[in-house]
C-alpha cells in the first residue's frame, strides 16, 4: 500500500479522497490552487500544498506543478479525481517516469478509450454493440454528408477527444450538418486542443445508463451494476439512480456482461464507466467510456456496498480485487441530486458566492458529499457543484421520498442553488414512473415555467 497519496483536484471529490485515504491508514497531501485555500479537503487532509494562481491552467491543469508537489512531499502515488487531467495519458505517463503511481488505468488504455473514434472501433471488434457511424474520423464535407445520407437523419457529430457535451451537434438536415461540422470541430479544438471529429446515428429519446467496472493488474474485472443517468439538461447530468428503472433482469445482465467485454479488449485496469445509450425498443448501444471515477460513483456504493475509491487505490498499489462478481449484490434502490450553485429560473446561471449559512440533510439513508460549509465561498473559476445529496432507500418509491425529504431539510443561504429544482423533479409523475428519457428535462423546460425557482 502507499505512503502518500497527492491529491490533483479540488472540491467534494477531493475532499472524498482524503477520507477514503484516511480510513486506508495512507497520508494525503491536497494539491491546491489560491482559490482553494479554505476547503474542506485543504483542512483535513494530512497535508497541502499550493500550486499556483486560481486559473486551472497554471494549477490544477499544470503538469510541472503536480509533480513538483508530489516530489516535495516525497508521495509515492497521485489521485486525479475527476475533470482536470484525471483522463490525461500524457500526465499519467509522465508520473510513471517519475516513479509515481497514478491512481487511474495505464496510458495506452486511457489514449485508446479517450478517442472516441478509436474507442468504437476497439467496442466492434469486441463484439459490443456500438451505434450505426462512421469508421473513425470524418475529414470532409463530402464525405459527411455521404455517411449522413447513408445512415438518414437525424446523425450527431462528436469530437474524439469531446466530453461532457461539448464538441457535440446534431443534425437533422443538410445545411444543419455543414455547420455544425465546421462548428463541433472549432469547439472541439477551443476545449480538447483537438478538431477530429466523427458521425454517428442519432438515437431520438434514449435513456443514458452507464455500468461501473473495476479491473485490477492481475486480470480480474468486475462490474458494479448500472446506473441511470438521463435525467440531464444539455449533456449535464442532475439526478442518476441505481439500479435504472427501465431495464429487466436480463437486459441488466446482457449490458454487465458487454461492460466487462468492453473492459478486457481494452486491458484495463483500474475503476472506469462503461456509457450506454438505451432505446425504446430495448436494444443498447456502447457510447463512450471515461477512464476515471465518475461524479455519481455514490449511488453505486450505496446500492453494493463497495467503497469505490479505497478499491482504486487498492487496485492502484497492486493488490487484487477484493471481490468477484458472483459476490456483487445490488440491494435497494439509491438516488443522487446534484446540488450545483445555480438560478434554475434564469436559465440555470452560475451564483458564486458566499454561503452563509450551511446545513446539510441527514436522518436514516441519507449521504452528502460536499467540501461546502457556512461561511465558505463559491468560487467563480471552477464548475459550480456544491455537492451531491444521494438517498437510499429499500426500493425506488422509498429512495424517492426520502430524497425529497432529505431536499427540503437540506438549507444553503446565500445563494441560489438546484436544490428545488431537484425536489420539483422527483415530484413529477413520469419521474416517479420512470418514464424518461434524456431529452425529459428539455422538454418539461419548454413546456413549464422556471420562474418559480
């Protein structure tokens, strides 16, 4: 097991890491920016150190900094979190000749999987369903509207390198796929420093769900469940659960089983999400994997009882899984609320600030991941996630109403935050019925006034 772990990231997942490090009986050492000062991760961790100015391009993104931190604290392994440089082969690479650990999967699988292009090639020869679209990288407009006729719109263009809905359009015509080629590739380089685009088919009204894997260095590779995460506005996540409403017992088997299919052709090692896009008439099709721990890894841990990120770091020092998947059971039903520092009634604008009063929900189920508390500031230079409230309950009505419970004893004065929109969420009848899709959230906006908020 390690000595030391230096932690590259801020906010509630580092401040995760710290306690899971802490329970491990490993040190941890929070690499920090100006803005970051007075977080919670920065006051219970064992150590921190500086290194640099607020903008995430001279700290959190800064390769030499890191490094320079790990040496000057002697720690023997680094945790990215998530964001920032956690899916960076380069950085991971680079602690590796630096004889430091990075707590995350090997470069190669890390470049292979970050390319989307590349990632859907490795899922075809796998054998793992992948969407209609082209075979890699489209570099013309000819030839995009080619495979656009072939495949019949509506088709969606995504950056190889994009994430978190950016380099992304879709379109449903012509002249919508002309611009928006040239314009997912000129965002593409703005956000990744890489124009490469390619073309899928677009599925109308999916559900997104994601299978959370573990793989360790001795072969072993295990998959945690499903998680369900459509209910999201532009690409950004709000609310996910565990297990997904919407599939049987062997649809859930048959996307397990492609999840950990997906993990072996790729030799992977270490924790990663397996993102599916699920239709309507039940088949489902491999989208992306991210090579890190993912925000909503709680709702997992509540519903099988694995420590996620002490099992990463576990896997990461060497040791072998400690589970196999005939030990992996899925019990009750958990529910995460993204609680983000925003104006849901104006068009969900960033409100940094200060908090002045800060009281996180609690009572039986209930779990907060949050770096916030009275009297902190919300900075303007990072996402603006205050936490994440998840719930447990014996089954999806009980975790429901418990969330609900949990939204409104949840108090945060000083700014405006989602939590009432969550709570209006869950009280909504298809949400309760889990009748859903990605495009749910969208379209209750269009049709519904925000002003309440």
């Amino acid at each position: 097991m390690f000595n030391k772990v230096l932690i590259a990231n801020r906010g509630e997942i580092a401040l995760r890491i710290v306690r899971a490090c802490r329970e491990l009986g490993v040190q941890s050492v929070v690499a920090y920016s100006l803005a970051d000062e007075h977080t919670m991760a920065v006051k219970l961790a064992d150590d921190a150190i500086c290194i640099g100015p607020a903008p995430s391009s001279n700290s959190y993104l800064n390769i030499e900094a890191l490094i320079s931190a790990a040496e000057i604290c002697d720690a023997d392994a680094i945790h990215p979190g998530y964001g920032f440089l956690s899916e960076n082969a380069h950085f991971a690479e680079v602690c590796a000749k630096c004889n430091i650990t990075f707590i995350g999967p090997n470069p190669e699988a890390i470049r292979k999987l970050g390319d989307k292009a590349m990632a859907r090639t490795t899922m075809t020869e796998a054998g793992v369903p992948v969407t209609p679209g082209s075979d890699g990288i489209v570099e013309s407009e000819e030839e995009l509207l080619k495979l656009a006729h072939k495949f019949k719109y509506p088709v969606i263009i995504k950056a190889v390198a994009g994430g978190g809905g950016r380099g992304m359009r879709i379109a449903h015509n012509d002249a919508s796929l002309i611009q928006g080629f040239h314009a997912a590739r000129t965002e593409a380089i703005t956000c990744f420093g890489n124009g490469d685009v390619y073309l899928e088919k677009f599925i109308v009204n999916p559900r997104h769900i994601e299978v959370q894997i573990i793989a360790d260095n001795h072969g072993n590779v295990v998959h945690l469940g499903e998680r369900d995460c459509s209910l999201q506005r532009r690409n950004q996540k709000l609310i996910e659960e565990a297990p997904s409403p919407a599939l049987t017992e062997e649809q859930r088997a048959a996307m397990g089983e492609a999840a950990v299919k997906a993990a072996k052709a790729s030799n992977y090692n270490n924790v990663g999400t397996i993102e599916f896009l699920y239709d309507a008439s039940g088949d489902f099709y491999f989208m992306e994997m991210n090579t890190r721990v993912q925000v909503e890894h709680p709702v997992t841990e509540m519903v099988t009882g694995v420590d996620i990120i002490k099992e990463q770091i576990k896997v990461a020092s060497g040791e072998k899984l400690s589970f196999k998947q005939k030990d992996i059971k899925m019990t009750g039903h958990a529910i995460e609320c993204r609680i983000n520092a925003e104006a849901p009634n104006r068009n969900f604008a960033p409100c940094p600030g200060k908090i002045n009063l800060y009281i996180p929900a609690g009572g039986p189920g209930v779990r907060v991941d949050s770096h916030c508390y009275s009297g902190y500031t919300i900075p303007p230079t990072y996402d603006s996630m205050v936490g994440k409230l998840i719930c447990h309950g014996k089954d999806r009505e009980e975790a429901i109403k418990r969330s609900i419970r949990a939204l409104n004893e949840f108090v945060i004065d000083g700014i405006d935050t989602t939590i009432p929109f969550a709570s209006y969420l869950l009280h909504k009848k298809d949400v309760v019925e889990g009748n859903f899709d990605t495009g749910y959230i969208g379209k209750l906006m269009e049709e519904e006034s925000m002003t309440e908020f």
